[in-house]
C-alpha cells in the first residue's frame, strides 16, 4: 500500500508505522476535509463563535473530567491526527473555560483581538528562538524594539538615549519573558546582584553566593519590602533567589489599599537597626486583588534618599500609561529602577508573555551570563541577560498589539474598561442589597451581597465591634462563598472571591465578590444582569439557612 492511499483510508490507527509516514506528518497534512483543518477554518471565521459553540457551559466536575486523562502510559501506537483532534475536541476544549464569554469578569485573562490568532500561526510556523540571533535574526532587533517602546512609554527617555542604547551590543532596556512572575524574579535578581556586587576579596554573590556577600558587606541578613497587597509571585522570586520567604517584609496598607509610607519608613529603620540590608521596595501599580496603586512618588522619594532599589510591579496596571486621561495614576513610575508589565493581561496578547523594564540599560549586566558556544561576549543575543533561555518570539505579538492598536488604541481600551469598572461600582452603590467593598481605581472592584436591613444593623456603632457582629460576618462570608459559586455553576456569569482584612473587625477577613473588567465585549447590560442573577440566588434555597441563622443572632429579618 503506498502511503498516500493509506492517509486516506479511515482507520484511527497508523497500521504501517514507518519513518516514512512519520515523515509525512511533518510536511503535508491530511487531506483536507480533516478535522483539524474545519477546526482551524471555524476559529478564522469567528472565535467568539466558536467558542460558544464548543465550550459547553454547564460545569463539569472535575473529577469526572481527570477520569479522561488517568493513563499514565504512553500510548503504544501512532494514531491518525484526526482521531486525535476529534478526541481533542471533546475531551478537553468542551470542557476549557470561555475566556472570550463577556458575562466572565473574574479573572484577568480574557478574549484576544482576531489577528492575534494568525499571528500566532506565523510565529510558531517559522519557529525562531529568540535565545541568540543565530537562531532568530531580525527577530532580535524587533524584541529589542518592543522593549524600547515599552521603555519610551515607562521612562520617556530622550530620543538620543534611545538611538545610543535600543540596538547596543552592552545594554539593554529590558527583557521579554514569559510572564509577570519571571519579570519579577529577574527585577530582584538584578537587585540582588547590585547590592552584593563584588569589591576587593569578594567575588560578587553571582559567583560567591549567599553567605560571602552577607559577610563581605557586615549584614545580619537581607529583606524585601513590598506592601500585603504584594503578589505572591515576589515570594516565589525571594526563594529562587535564596533570600527567603520570610524575607519579603509586608508592610501594612492604608484604609485605600495602598501602602502605608510612614510605616513603610519605620521599618526601613528597623531593619537598619537589626543590620538586615533592604535589597529592594516594591511597589505594586494595580494589585491583583483590588487594583489599587501604591504613591510611587513617595516611595521613590524614600528609595532615592536611602539608596534602596525600586521596583514597580505594574504586570496588571502599566497599560493605563497608554491612557492621557489615566496615566497621572502611575505618576512616578518612571523614578523607578525596575518596572514589569504583563502583555497577556491588559496589552491583550495570548497567554505567555511578559517583560521586566530598567531605568537604566546597563543594569542587566549584573546577571549577564556568557557560554562561549551560545552566548559570546559582545554580542546581541537577548539569551545573555535572561532567566530563560530557548524562548518564543512573542513579542512578535506584542510588536503587532503597538502597531495596530498604537499608543491611542490601547488607551482607549483602558479608559473603556475603568469607565465600565466605574459604571458598575455606581450599579453596586445604588443597589440597597449590595456593598461596594473596594472602590475602582482601575478596572478592578470587589464587593458583596448584604440584604439592606443587615447592612444598616452592622453599620450602627453598638453593633459594629460586639461579639455578635463577628459571628455575623463569618455567616456572610459563608453566604458570599456559596453565591459565588452557586453563580459559576449557572455557567453564564462568572465573578471570582477573595477575601479582604475587614476594616472595622481587626484581624477579620471580608469575603468578597471580585470583578475584573478587562474584557472589551463585556457590555453594561451583562453587569446589571450578574447583580440581577446574585440577588435571584440570594433568595434562593442555597443561603436561605444562613439567613435564618443571621436573624436568630442579629434579630434582623431579612427575606
Ligand atoms: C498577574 C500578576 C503577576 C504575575 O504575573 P504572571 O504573568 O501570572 O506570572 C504579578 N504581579 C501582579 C500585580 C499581577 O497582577
């Protein structure tokens, strides 16, 4: 049998296994009417469409779900790649999540603008790996671009500095990688590596490592302060990096969110008094939870005065600097040492991709690593002063979303989705039923369902610090918890949860509803009807029990 009738025969199994029809899965694909190809044919014409027509809605349990992926074995034999895909088809994208559905607002992953798609395509097809120009040529020049661009947007820099350092073999402006939390890593690794840099008798703690720099530098110890908004992933960068965990110091924020400077100057003292050395201050442009800024002009003020590298963890709110309207929030950013960005978050471009800015394009040289057969002195490739090595050419993408967006673009998507965030905080404040949490900054709210004679009994005086209350709470929270998830098995809206420090209850945590607003199809009308659908399962039989047990502590009658 010659292997072309052999493709097309109708069989799953690849009877003849042989190189040369592995070969041909390689070069040509199988004829045309093949799965895979209406798959692709379907995603080009409409995404949105496709989505909801293979995305089922309903939830299934997981468990059911890890049933269709419990072998462990590889399979044996090769398989025709359409018995694959149909398998594909049914097992794991019915069963993904519709990040494109506009009534989906709790998360910061949401839907992509058409021409990501074919450009994704185009990436993989010619397969460059941006490590070094030997294997991606023009690829290079095009990632260093797209750094200075998002440099030029961060710092603004004069166009001189940019012709000097966009294309210099001895610096660079920034890394792309795969997302906010290796952009973090790398901003802490760079300021590690300056702080411990080497001296005479001391190699540097890149090559001498943790316990030499602590002794050649006189210090007990080495921290990080980051606000409790702080994203974990600065954790994660404290234990790659041998500071610890316990060494990212959370300072308190202030009743808006943001980090509390005074506070912040104290401990800065205290840690000068214990002889532990503050590597860095970070500071958090939109936190995941709740969007809030911290003052970056105040905190570059202190990390000026002591000497302490800044870092500004902007992975969710650096795109409002495309905004004119909005940019004024991140005022002082650009006083930063470090900032990341994510581009899978609000640049909308697919998921894996993000970079770490610096102020000052030769501070990367403090991690620089040279390998004589891949990275040699002097030269451009971006895999010298990168966590990662073989990386993908997504800033292809990223290129594409400043080109065909432009600067006006993306900030028109911002404005629209702080307007949108802010409609929808006004829905929640006129409701009686619903309580405002945390009040937008950007695009992110948090709130909860509080029936109005409740919200007005927990907010008077006598009842607000007494025993009871805290009993009363712990109840909502409860309450909050099986709304939300009453809702996501619904399937058509989708908020997250989070819990919050309680501001009047020290020491309590607030479960609240979360809604990110980031996606461009969500529309008004959807907002009003997840309010709509919150209050329909409130009086439901779900939370009807901690109603009545909220009325037995509280006396209040609720529905
Ligand atoms: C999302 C996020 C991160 C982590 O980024 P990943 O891309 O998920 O690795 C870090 N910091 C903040 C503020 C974020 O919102």
């Amino acid at each position: 049998m010659c292997i072309k009738e052999f493709y097309l025969s109708d069989s799953q199994a690849l009877t003849d296994v042989s190189i040369d029809s592995l070969l041909r899965v390689f070069t040509v694909p199988e004829k045309a009417e093949a799965t895979l190809n209406q798959v692709d044919r379907e995603l080009s014409l409409d995404i949105a469409a496709f989505l909801n027509a293979r995305v089922v809605a309903t939830e299934k349990d997981l468990a059911e779900i890890e049933a269709e992926f419990a072998s462990a074995v590889i399979p044996e034999e090769p398989v025709r790649v359409a018995h694959h895909i149909d398998n594909l088809m049914e097992k794991l994208v019915a069963h993904s999540v519709n990040t494109y559905a506009p009534g989906f607002i709790g998360h910061m992953t949401s839907a992509l603008p058409y021409f990501m798609l074919p450009l994704s395509k185009i990436m993989v097809a010619l397969n460059q790996n941006v490590v070094k120009t030997e294997t991606s040529k023009a690829f290079t020049p095009m990632e260093r671009q797209v750094l200075g661009m998002m440099h030029h947007l961060v710092f603004a820099r004069a166009e001189a500095f940019y012709r000097h350092w966009l294309h210099h073999a001895d610096g660079q402006l920034g890394a792309m990688c795969s997302g906010g939390t290796v952009a973090n890593i790398t901003a802490l690794w760079v300021a590690r590596n300056r702080c411990y840099g080497p001296k005479p008798g001391f190699a540097g703690i890149a090559k001498a490592g943790w316990s030499q720099a602590l002794a050649a530098y006189g210090d007990r110890d080495a921290v990080v302060l980051v606000s409790e908004r702080g994203h974990y992933s600065l954790s994660k960068a404290a234990d790659v990096l041998g500071i610890g965990r316990d060494n990212i110091r959370s300072v308190p924020c202030t009743d808006s969110g943001s980090i509390d400077i005074q506070q912040l100057s104290d401990i800065i003292a205290s840690c000068h008094d214990r002889g532990e050395r503050v590597i860095s201050l970070v500071a958090v442009a939109g936190s995941t939870e709740t969007g809030c800024i911290d003052a970056l002009d105040e905190m570059a003020v202190i990390a000026e005065r002591e000497g302490i590298w800044l870092h500004v963890d902007a992975a969710w709110g650096g795109p409002a600097l495309f905004s004119d309207k909005h940019r004024s929030l991140l005022k002082g950013i650009e006083r930063a040492d470090s900032v990341t960005i994510d581009a899978h978050k609000q640049m909308y471009v697919p998921m894996g991709v993000g970079m770490v800015l610096f102020r000052d394009p030769e501070s990367q040289s403090s991690i620089r690593h040279h390998a004589n057969y891949i990275i040699r002195q002097g030269s451009k490739d971006l895999g010298s002063s990168t966590l990662e090595g073989s990386r993908p050419a997504m800033s292809m993408l990223v290129h594409a979303g400043l080109h065909i967006f432009g600067r006006r673009g993306y900030g028109l998507l911002v404005e629209n989705n702080i307007q949108r965030c802010k409609y929808f905080s006004t829905l929640i404040d006129m409701a009686a039923d619903f309580e405002l949490v945390s009040v937008p900054v950007l695009n992110i709210l948090t709130y909860r369902y509080v029936p109005a004679p409740l919200q007005r009994w927990l907010e008077s005086p006598e009842n607000a610090a007494s025993e009871v209350s805290v009993r009363v709470e712990l109840l909502l929270n409860q309450a909050t918890q099986i709304l939300q998830r009453a809702q996501r098995e619904r399937g058509q809206y989708f908020v997250s949860r989070t819990s919050l420090p309680h501001a009047r209850q020290q020491g309590l945590l607030k479960t609240v509803f979360r809604v990110v607003l980031a996606n461009p199809l969500t529309t008004d009308e959807i907002l009003t009807a997840i309010l709509q659908e919150q209050r329909e399962l409130a009086a439901g039989p779900a939370v009807k029990v901690l109603w009545q047990e909220i009325k037995q502590l509280s006396g209040v009658a609720l529905i």
